[in-house]
C-alpha cells in the first residue's frame, strides 16, 4: 500500500482553505487533509490536537509555532508557511530536528493590505465605526468625535517599503503633506518616492496621522512606546496594519485612556484572536479590526495554490522554496 500523511490545515477562520486550491491532487497522493477553523485555546490545545500530524500548513501568522510547541509533535516532518516569513515561527527548531519548512513567496499583491491600511485611516479620521453603529441604533450624530479632513493634514510614515510607499501616494493622492522615516532610510531614497525625510522626533510630533508599515523585528519591537506617544499631538490618530508589538501595547492603552493622542486603528495584536475581554475592547477612541489585511481571495489562492506545489515538490523528496535549509542537512 501507498505511504499516508496526514495534513493539517490551520487557521482557516474563513472556512475557504478547501475551495481555494486543489487538494484533490494531494489526496490522490495519500494525504489526508483535516482542517482547523478555530485558534487553539493554547501551546497545549495546539500540541495534543496536532500530535498526530505529519505535515502543517501554517496561515501566516495566525498560530504561533515557537520551540516548545514545535518540540511536541512527534510526529511532524514537514511544514508550509503561507508566505515569505512569519517573525512567530521558530524555523531553526525545526532545522534542528530536519524538519523543513516550505514557504510561498511572490505573486500575491500588496495592494490589499495597503487598500485596508488606508481604509482603515479614513474610518478612523471620521469615527465611522461608531458612526456606523449610532445609526443603526437610531441616535443619529450622538457621540462622534473625529471630523478630521486628510487634505492638507500631514501623515507620517514610519516604513516606506512597498506598503509604505502605497500609503504616501495614498496621501498624496488625498492633498496630504507626506513625511517618512525609518532605521534605513535616506533623504534620498524618500524624495525618490516624492515625500520627505524626517526624524521619528519629528515625524511624531507633527503628524496628524502616523501609519506604520515596518516589518517586526528586534530593532522594531516596542519602537513605538510611552515617550513616543507623549510627544504626538493631542489630536493625532495612529494607525497599525503592521504588526502588535512594534507598538507598546500597555502605553498605547494609556495613551488613549489619557487622550494623550486622540485615536487609534488596528488590525494586529500582540496576542491574536484578541480576547473580547481585551482592554482595548472597552476603549471608545479605537478602531478595531480583526487582522483582515491579506484576507481576500487572490491572497488565499496564491497561499493555498503554492502550498499544494509545495507539498507536491517535498512529496517527490525535492522540496522548494526552503526557508530553513539547514532541515535538509539532517536527511
């Protein structure tokens, strides 16, 4: 008989993952697919359901995968990561015991979360989140406080990669006054993408909207803390489709108590799913949204399409797209 894997899919809250590419040819193969809608409930809930499992295709971020889970699966040979890389996943654990880990790179656009990013911004500047449910409440205008209008406001980049630089012209497109900074970039490199460089001193203090499109990083990680929030206007929005932890996320709670800043938007957590008992639930001054920035179908479609290729090429015993090469050495 055939040699059998077992699959698992994680992380499919949309239930899409079975529609958006063709496992049928995987299951020709002798793969048994199993597909987990939910978060686990913890490191543990994680390592006793996913014991049984040969290989894991990992959606972005959504579960984390550090040493001491990925040392708990005995049975686990193989892993795809949706994507180019994923700050929560311990590839070098895995090396360590030759377990690769695929990836999927290029093809999917930066359009969509850049798109949410910017969508994000406007509902923030007009409170339309609560806009939206006063209305359906009947109290009409009771209780909006932004009113705030893009033109001629200035908006402060923090990161003008790829996404970033989709935001500046966002904001140019919109009249805005558009300054950048990060640890890498130049006066050079900004004027070459038609805004201007400043310091983060600077950017912070004269902002009316900071967004953030950093990668998380050591040098990331709580870049945005308690005296950086201090030295934002009284009236400024923060907006973070990036990743949780580059903000401090204790400070920004303060801040927004304290109105230190006036608003803030978020797609991304540093624990996520946010709990519902989340501090920042209880905020009025915060736009919560539930990490959506990839989540569309052309971005499924090239994960899950990749994941099959990939599953497909470590099948064959050639797998591609490696992101831990060490993994092979052990064979």
């Amino acid at each position: 008989m055939p040699q059998t894997y077992k699959l698992a899919l994680l992380d499919d809250y949309q239930k899409v993952a079975m529609r958006m590419a063709d496992w049928d040819r995987l299951k020709k193969r002798g793969v048994e697919i199993t597909v987990f809608n939910d978060a686990f409930k913890s490191l543990d809930d994680a390592a006793q359901q996913l014991a049984p499992f040969d290989m894991l295709c990992l959606l972005r971020e959504r579960t984390a995968f550090p040493r001491a889970l990925i040392e708990k699966l005995p049975n686990l040979k193989f892993m795809v990561l949706t994507g180019a890389r994923a700050a929560s996943l311990d590839d070098k654990a895995a090396a360590e015991r030759g377990i690769p880990i695929s990836t999927t790179p290029g093809g999917a656009s930066n359009a969509p979360t850049a798109e949410l990013g910017w969508a994000l911004l406007m509902m923030c500047a007009r409170d339309l989140a609560k806009a939206e449910k006063l209305a359906r409440a009947g109290k009409w205008h009771d209780g909006i406080e932004q009113m705030v209008v893009l033109e001629g406001s200035r908006l402060g980049i923090l990161g003008l990669g790829k996404l970033g630089s989709r935001a500046a012209a966002y904001g140019k497109a919109f009249g805005m006054d558009v300054v950048a900074w990060s640890h890498n970039l130049t006066p050079e490199k900004a004027a070459a993408v038609g805004v201007k460089y400043v310091s983060k001193d600077e950017l912070l203090a004269t902002s009316d909207f900071v967004s953030i499109h950093l990668a998380l990083s050591d040098r990331t990680r709580g870049l945005i803390g308690a005296a950086d929030l201090a030295k934002m206007k009284k009236s400024a929005i923060l907006v973070n489709t990036s990743r949780g932890p580059i903000v401090d996320e204790a400070a920004l709670i303060a801040a927004l108590k304290n109105r230190t800043i006036a608003h803030a938007g978020l797609d991304v957590y540093d624990k996520e799913p946010m709990s519902a008992d989340h501090p920042f639930t209880k905020l009025e001054n915060i736009t919560l949204i539930p990490h959506l920035g990839y989540v569309v179908e052309d971005a499924y479609r090239h994960f899950y399409g990749g994941a099959v290729k990939d599953i497909e090429a470590w099948l064959d015993g050639s797998p591609i797209n490696v992101l831990n090469a060490d993994a092979l050495k052990k064979k």
